[in-house]
C-alpha cells in the first residue's frame, strides 16, 4: 500500500455562500414547481402543497449537501490538493507539489465574490499549460493566497517541519513538529545570531537587579523603560559606528514633549521583539558589563517575549 508523507495544515469546504446559491437554484427549479404541480392535482390542498415542498426541500437539500461536504481544498506540507464528488458514483482530484510550482494567482470576478470574500485559487507549473490547477469558490481567498505563497518560498525542509497552520492569524499561524527550544537555547541562539552581525560586539542578559536599576534610573523621556519589565527576556548589545539605521522612526514629539519610543529589531527572530537605546546614566551602568567597550561605543537594549 503507497505511504504519504505529506501531513494536512489546512482544509476548506467551498464558501457556505455556494451551498445555499445552489440550494435556492434547485428549490426554484424543482422543489417549488412540483409542490405546485401536485397542489393543483390534489384539488389545491394545502397539506400534501406543504408535505410535497419539505420532502423535496430535504432531497434537494441533502444532495446539495452531500457534494458540498465533499468538496475539500486541501494544503499539505508538500502539495495543494482538490478532492471532490461530482456524482454519486464519481470523484475528482487533482494535485500539484510546491516544487513543481511556478505561479499562482487568484481572482474575484463578480459582486457575490467580493461581498461574502471568496475567488478562485490558481496554480501553475513550470510546463506549457496556462493553469494545472483551479479551485472553485474558495472562503477568505485572499488570505489562502497568501498561505500558499508563503508556504511557496519555504524550503524543503521547512516545509515538512510544518504541523498545523491557522489560516486566519500569518504572523502567528504556524506550529513546527521540530522540538521546541527552552530558555537558556533560545539565549544562545539569539546570541550567537547577534554576535554575527558585523557591527554587533559583545552581548549580556540582563537580570532582574538589572532591570530595577534601569526602571529607577531611567530618564523620563525614554518611554520604553515602562515596557521592558513586562518583557521575558532582555538583552543589551554593545555596538560600533557601523550601526545599520534604525528600523523605525526613534524620536516622536507629542504636544511640547519630546520622547524615544521603543522600536522593532530585525535581527532577533522571537515574539514582541523591541529595542531602544538608554539614557547616560543608564549606558554608565551597563557599561561595565562589557569587557571591551570602547569610548565611542553605544548600548542597546533588546527585550522580547518566549
């Protein structure tokens, strides 16, 4: 029997909308048209008009249901997929792998696609065929867009780590199968990242004897000084001239006060990364943590969350 090693991270029906478009079309068509028929044979009783109606409303119903419900849209970690019955005796699928993958697309073509949010799904791949793959119908098209493109550029291996993903949450969507890191792993991978970095030079973590200095010393200005306490983890950094721009703007003016908000930090790769430079009093303290600091060389405070 063929093994898969593919593993599920995402399933959807066709948009609910679909189902009951379809079912309204039917019931139209032939529930309506039949109640009415034998309402005028049975000399216009309104018993076997309402029995006839709901008989055939649950036939066409259960039917419209039953190809609904087989309808899947699936992504793997190795492939996207449609699967689907179309016929009580017949199934359709169709599959293309992420390597085989060119480009995709996607489109909204009517006022029904963009009032209730969905499209089709396309997929190309690197052969002479205009679209390999099409699906019909999907909900919340655009976010599925950018599921599959991001899950697109991951790599092989990258990709069979995926376990799970939440289709509705990008930057919080993935869970990995690869073992979770504890506390003092995470320290030394996020060191030896920033040590790395060209223009980082020594790094330390700072505890809590640490923090209760910062947040009694700190100027008042420096607004991030409140939020650093709420953090897990934070680190200070000491760094060079070569320093990259700040990845945010550092100075703001609200009203007549000038103050230095906290700002995101690119190289750490953890939850609610942010940083922030202290104040001269500040900077003296940590300065003697550093083993060679040099006179020109300016601290950074980094803190962010497990």
């Amino acid at each position: 029997m063929q093994e898969f090693s593919d593993k599920i991270i995402y399933k959807t029906n066709q948009h609910f909308v679909v189902l009951v478009i379809r079912f309204l079309k039917w019931f139209f068509l032939f529930c309506l048209p039949i109640s009415i028929a034998i309402f005028l044979i049975a000399d216009y009783n309104l018993w076997v008009f309402f029995l006839t109606l709901i008989i055939t409303w649950l036939i066409v119903f259960g039917l419209n249901y039953f190809f609904w419900n087989k309808w899947y849209f699936i992504i793997t970690n190795e492939k996207i997929a449609l699967k689907a019955r179309n016929g009580l005796f017949s199934k359709y699928h169709i599959s293309i792998y992420f390597r085989n993958i060119k480009d995709i697309a996607y489109s909204k073509n009517h006022l029904f696609h963009y009032l209730f949010n969905y499209g089709t799904f396309f997929a190309r791949s690197w052969g002479w065929v205009q679209w390999d793959f099409l699906a019909t119908d999907l909900p919340d098209i655009e976010t599925i867009y950018k599921y599959v493109s991001f899950v697109l550029w991951l790599s092989e291996k990258e990709r069979k780590d995926i376990a799970f993903m939440d289709i509705q949450d990008l930057n919080q969507s993935i869970t990995w199968n690869s073992k979770k890191l504890d506390k003092e792993e995470i320290l030394a991978q996020e060191t030896k990242n920033l040590l790395s970095v060209k223009w980082v030079k020594e790094v330390v973590v700072l505890n809590k004897e640490d923090l209760d200095f910062i947040f009694a010393n700190e100027e008042d200005r420096n607004h991030w000084v409140y939020e650093t306490i709420k953090r897990d983890i934070v680190l200070c950094i000491t760094h060079d001239s070569s320093f990259r721009d700040p990845d945010d703007v550092i100075v703001l003016k609200l009203w007549n006060k000038v103050i230095f908000p906290a700002i995101s930090f690119h190289e750490v790769k953890q939850k609610n990364v942010v940083s922030s430079s202290p104040g001269i009093k500040v900077h003296q303290y940590l300065s003697s943590k550093f083993k060679n600091l040099d006179e020109y060389d300016a601290t950074i405070l980094i803190w962010f969350d497990l």
